[in-house]
C-alpha cells in the first residue's frame, strides 16, 4: 500500500489532510485554506452589509469569530466544498432524500467525505478496492465491499454526517496500480494515539527491568551507597551471618554424631563438647587417649 498517499494527522489539520488524501496528493495547505475561509467570510459580511451596517445584527456579525476556521486549524464544510470546486467536484449529503431517492449502492460511488464535529476524513475507491483513509489511523484501512454499507451506516449511527464526491477525481498512481492488482491487508491500522500509548508502555517496561538490573549497582555519584543500597547490603550480610551459623550448628551436631557413633564402636576416644556455646559457636574435640 506504500502507492497510497496518507496523510497523517498534524494539529487540527483534518481538513487539509481529509481534501489531500481524497486528490491523493499534497494539493491543499493551511494557507490556502485559510484563504478561502476569508473569502467566505466576506461574502457573509458583505451579504449582512446589505441589512444596513449599523444595524444591530450586522455589529454582532462583526463581533462574533469567522465560522469558517479557527486558530486550531478547522475548517468549515463550505472550505471544503469551494476547495473541491476547483477540481469541479461536489458534495451531496448522503443521507438527504434526493440522493436516497436515487437509490446508489455506496459501493458504485467513488469515494465519501465524513464528518463528526470538528474532524473529517475520507473513504476512497482506489482501483477495485475501497479504503478508509482516516488521519487518525497509522496508515490506510481496507474496506471490502460487502463490508462498506455497514461501514458507513455504522457511521451514521455514530453521528457522522456523510457526503457523496460527485465529479472525476485527478489521476493518481494509487488508482492506477491497484486497477491491475489486488492488495490484502493481514494486520488493520491503528489510531495514532493507540500506538503511541503502546510505544510509550514498552518504553516504560523497559526502563523498569533496566532499573530493576541496574539496582545493585547503583551510586549517587560519590562512591558511596544510597540509603536504599545500605538497606538492602545490610539485610544481605544478616541473611550470610544466619546461613553460617546454621552451617556450624550443622556441623556441630554432626561432629557428636560421629564422636558418639565412634565412642560407641571403639571406646578408645573421650569426647568433650564445651557447652557454654556462643553464636557463632565453635567445636572443640579433645581426643585423650586411654
């Protein structure tokens, strides 16, 4: 899918990224967008100038932010339409009653605007396959064509509104090759944010198990060892001095075995065993003979 143009999303450019995926090649900017925002907003003041331009409702007009774009970088359903004019494309709403009266199978049409709220992205026929060319994704979805009706109905009961692309859409390479060839896709794109949370999650397993080796060697720079390195060292040397008294006590015991097994079998040798033991006791075997 690398012929594929995809635009991936930057701010709040879905617009921009919506129109360039859709031509399937860089043909709208910010700037130019920008441009015919404000010459939709003159248009507007020009239409309520003819009210009177004292009149109550032409200073409120004035006051009031363009409807056409903001500062984040939207842009309204009419940029849109006017920047697709240019290529003598139009945009029906897909669920109005004209175009059902039509009764289009979706799957005949060329491509879908979809819009909810502030974002917009497009669905595209590229060759025989149809593919969801979302921003938000990591890169373009598969659609089959049994599955698009569902795709798009699913949509609208998510509350998007849906826009029919009238017109013929410029050449593109991806539309070419994939008129002779046939893609699959075995693994489906993820939204942006989704795959960051995942980088960010191994990025931070991996700091963890680093830390985690890393903690017996840890300084605070001045060769000596931090608080919890001293706690950690001491409770190693408690656990060391317990295991070797239990080792002697081991001994100690098995040292009376054998003297009582070989005073028992010999009667040759006197075992004294001092019992006033202290930790870390201390075996002393006196051999007198007879």
């Amino acid at each position: 899918m690398e012929s594929i143009f995809h635009e991936k999303q930057e701010g709040s450019l879905c617009a921009q990224h919506c129109l360039n995926n859709l031509l399937q090649g860089e043909y709208f900017s910010p700037v130019e967008l920008s441009s015919i925002a404000h010459q939709l907003d003159e248009e507007e003041r020009m239409r309520m100038a003819e009210g009177g331009v004292t009149s109550e409702d032409y200073r409120t007009f004035l006051q009031q932010p363009s409807g056409n774009m903001d500062d984040s970088g939207f842009f309204s359903i009419q940029v849109i339409s006017n920047a697709l004019k240019v290529w003598g494309l139009e945009l029906i709403l897909f669920n109005s009653p004209e175009y059902q009266r039509l009764g289009i199978d979706p799957i005949n049409e060329r491509s879908f605007i979809c819009n909810y709220k502030e974002h917009w992205f497009t669905v595209r026929k590229l060759g025989k396959q149809w593919f969801n060319l979302n921003s938000l994704l990591t890169g373009p979805e598969l659609i089959s064509d049994t599955y698009l009706a569902l795709f798009l109905a699913q949509l609208q009961q998510e509350g998007y509104s849906i826009f029919v692309v009238k017109g013929d859409l410029p050449d593109c390479e991806a539309d070419q090759l994939l008129q002779m060839i046939r893609v699959q896709q075995m693994h489906r794109p993820k939204l942006i944010g989704e795959e960051l949370a995942q980088l960010k999650d191994q990025r931070v397993q991996k700091t963890d198990l680093e830390q985690s080796l890393e903690v017996s060697h840890s300084y605070d720079g001045t060769g000596i060892l931090d608080e919890d390195e001293e706690n950690l060292q001491r409770a190693l040397a408690l656990s060391r001095q317990e295991i070797d008294m239990e080792d002697e006590e081991a001994d100690l015991r098995r040292a009376i075995r054998l003297s009582m097994q070989d005073n028992n079998s010999q009667n040759r040798y006197h075992i004294y065993v001092k019992s006033q033991l202290q930790v870390p006791m201390h075996l002393k075997l006196i051999q007198v003979m007879i």
